[in-house]
C-alpha cells in the first residue's frame, strides 16, 4: 500500500475555501481512481496549513493517478490559486495501517 502526502500553505482569507475545495473536488475525484483506498484532510488553521494524504493499493496506482494526465495533476490546476507558495507532495510506502 501506497500513500502520496501533499502539504499545502493556504491563503488566510481563503482557507475555507481550499477545505471546501478538497472536498469537494479532490475527494471525489480521487474515489474513481483505480486503486484509490482512502483519504484524510488534516488542517491546521492557525498555521493555514492543509495536508492531505491519499492511500493507494499499489505504487503503480498512485502514480498512475499522479501523473500528467491523473487526476492530481488536473485538480491541482485550478487549486493553486488558493495557495501562498507551491505545495509539496512526497510518495511513500504505507508501513501500518489501522482501520
């Protein structure tokens, strides 16, 4: 299992926005992803900070839907308009997972 992390720095006056927009869009766009296990928001709103992380079955998945042509690429488009500076997003190899 496979999880790609993405830490994004919001604009103060739009951080509701980007939260909404998460959910809105990147959620249920990723849950037609092949592959797709789950995801998680987490938020830090006195830091304006969001960070999503989206759990993959296989590494091929993930980056499959990561790609130029995934929907990661397509949604992160149109949401870096919300952002103070580009976002970071990392890879990694899910070690434990509890249900």
């Amino acid at each position: 299992m496979y999880a790609r992390m993405t830490v994004a720095q919001v604009q103060p006056e739009r951080f509701d926005e980007a939260v909404n927009a998460v959910r809105d869009t990147f959620a249920p766009a990723a849950r037609e992803q092949p592959g797709y296990q789950g995801f998680l928001l987490l938020t830090d709103r006195s830091r304006q900070q969001l960070v999503g992380i989206s759990v993959w079955e296989t590494e091929n998945d993930m980056q499959r839907s990561g790609g130029s042509s995934g929907y990661y690429a397509q949604r992160m488009a149109d949401f870096t308009e919300l952002l103070v500076e580009p976002p970071i997003t990392t890879a990694h190899e899910v070690a434990v997972r509890e249900p």
